[in-house]
C-alpha cells in the first residue's frame, strides 16, 4: 500500500506552480491587491487554459474527472502563490451538481464551469459557521430573500450556489433579478469577499438537501490544502532569511534561538501535510470518516499556521523588510482562511457533537 502521491499527482501540483510563477507572480499579487477595479481575468483565464476549471468535474462533461485530493494539492499551489483565484466555487459547484443536482441541471452547469466559461460562487456560510446578525437567506415559492456574506469569488460568479437557513441548497444565476452584490472590506486582500443580498431572487433547488454536508467537508480540506501551503512558503521564506540576513558578523541562522524557531516550524507543519492528504482522500473513499476529517484537517491547519505565520514574521524582524518581501500576504490569508466557514473552536465543537461528545 502507497502512502504517497502518485508521479501524476505531483505531476500535476508541480505544473501547476510552474503556471502561477507566469501567471500569478508577486508582482501581479501586488497589483491586483492594490487596484480593487483588477478583477484578475488574466489570470483566471490562465487557470481555465490550465484546466483548473473543470479540475472535479467528470469527464463526460468536458472536466477533469479528478477527485478531492487533486483539488487538494491545486489549492497547496495557489495558496502558496497567494493566487487571488476563488477556487472555492470552482470545486464546490460542481459537488453541489453532481450530488444533488437534476440531469438537466448538470447537462446545463458542468460543461460551462469545466470550460471556466462561467465562475461558481459558495454562499454556505451561515448555515455552517452560525448565524449573524441580519444574516440568512429564506427559500419560498423558488425565490430566495436574505443576505448571505463571506462568499468567496461571489463578486464575479455567474452561478451562485446558495445554502438557506434549512440547509437546503440552490442554485441561482449571476444575472438573477433582485440579486445585488457588495464587497466586503477583509484582511486578505488576495481574495475578495462578498455580501450577497437576495430580494424575490429565482433560484433552482437542488434534488437533495443532503448536498450541503458534502460542501462543507469539500471546502474545509480546500481551506486546510490553501493554508498548507501558504505555511510552507512562510516556513521556506524564513529559512531563507536566515541563510542570508547577518547580525554580529555571523548570519542570523547559526544563532540556536532562530535554529529551534525554524526547528519548531518545520515540525509542527510536516505531519499536518499527511492529515490534509487523508481528509482529501477520504472524502472520495472512506465517506464515514471524510466529516471528522475534514473537521480536523481544518480547525489543526488553523492552529499550526498562526503560529507559523507569526514566528516566520518574528525571524524576518517583524517589520519592515516582512512587507518588501510580501510576506504580509500569506499571514492575512492563513488569517482569512481560519475564520472562513467556522474557526478552530466553531469546527471542533461540531466534531465534538458529531461523535456524541457533546450533546446534539
């Protein structure tokens, strides 16, 4: 038994960091964070040439066909670019349409979203993280009112699959009438964050109202695999700083405190990339486990990378040269990605009652 990734699979992840050191370098980074009007279209248009678009769709639908843990090790890559790509909807839209979506539903969505012609938004986050204040969208005679917020890519997405407070699922087009978006001041400023506000909003549902499970195991592995690997760029970054930046005639590296924060660095992100892999895997084939998986996957990844994040920024100085390097960047979007769709406390608490640790 192979506990490892295929020549494939590294193949494909090692492509794909190829294609975003052209498409997406720091300097592109830079001006797209800068310029709230930059929308990113070349590089999506990269991504969709690439095929990340139809990464999870069957192939019979003009996709991929690839599973999870290949969606996995695509978001390790875009999170250690800090890609500003909202993979998000790319990988959940079509689980949402193929686990609870009709024929004609998915003959009309999967061959648009494989060809990256159309862009899928996730509107789940009240459902799973709690509710908010002013928050939740209602579903009643195939018409949505309510807001949704924190939806990634929700801005530009020509389908939007929308969660209502019932959990059930819906699917809403981009040009909908009483849909209105708004930008949502982040951290990160990589990715952009919606407000979407339904007012007698058409909306499709979908066949199943099991689907939304589903969506939320799928995205909290997506979350986990970007944080992997904005971590091991920070972790790389540091290490490198330390070859090279000298103090008392000597560089900073040989000094034991920095050795042991980079020690500790290392050790604490190395056996959570096996955990990320298993979540990844075993949402396509050990479905029992795949919810307590993921659950992990995601509130460990949240807690091991605040702590990469800030001793990486403590070895650069903390100041100055941490914002000439970029390393800003992958700090707010571990930060982002930790509160996205429940932070650690919200997502061990619902493992906890999951297992009947807790009462339901």
């Amino acid at each position: 038994m192979r506990f490892a990734l295929s020549q494939e699979q590294r193949m494909l992840q090692d492509s794909l960091a190829r294609t975003l050191a052209e498409a997406s370098s720091l300097e592109r980074v830079r001006r797209f964070a800068g310029d709230p009007k930059d929308k990113g279209a070349d590089i999506w248009q990269a991504m969709a040439e690439f095929g990340l678009a139809g990464i999870v769709v069957p192939e019979a639908f003009g996709g991929l066909g690839l599973g999870l843990l290949e969606a996995a090790l695509a978001s390790e890559a875009l999170g250690a670019a800090v890609a500003p790509v909202a993979f998000m909807g790319v990988v959940l839209a079509p689980i949402a349409l193929m686990r609870g979506g009709s024929e004609a539903q998915r003959a009309e969505w999967l061959p648009k979203l494989a060809s990256g012609e159309v862009m899928a938004a996730a509107a789940i986050s009240e459902p799973i993280a709690g509710p908010r204040d002013g928050a939740g969208v209602t579903a009643a005679d195939g018409k949505l009112n309510g807001k949704a917020l924190f939806v990634p890519g929700g801005l530009a997405a020509g389908l939007i699959v929308a969660a209502d407070r019932t959990g059930g699922l819906h699917l809403v087009r981009g040009d909908a009438a009483g849909l209105t978006r708004t930008l949502m001041p982040g951290i990160d400023e990589t990715r952009r964050l919606a407000e979407l506000s339904f007012i007698d909003t058409p909306a499709e549902p979908l066949v199943s109202n099991e689907a939304l499970g589903a969506l939320r195991d799928a995205a909290w592995v997506i979350l986990a695999a970007d944080t992997l690997g904005a971590s091991q760029v920070m972790l790389d970054k540091a290490v490198a700083y330390a070859k090279e930046r000298r103090q008392f005639g000597r560089v900073i590296g040989s000094f034991q405190a920095v050795k042991h924060l980079c020690a500790e660095m290392a050790a604490e992100l190395e056996p959570a990339r096996a955990l990320v892999w298993y979540a990844a895997y075993a949402f396509d084939h050990a479905p029992d486990e795949a919810s307590l998986m993921a659950a992990h996957a995601k509130a460990h990844l949240s807690e091991i990378s605040r702590f990469i994040a800030r001793t990486s920024t403590e070895v650069h100085g903390g100041i100055g040269m941490t914002d000439l390097l970029g390393l800003h960047y992958w700090f707010k979007r571990i930060g982002m990605n930790r509160q996205l769709l429940g932070g650690p406390e919200k997502v061990r608490e619902m493992a906890a009652r999951a297992q009947g640790l807790i009462p339901a």
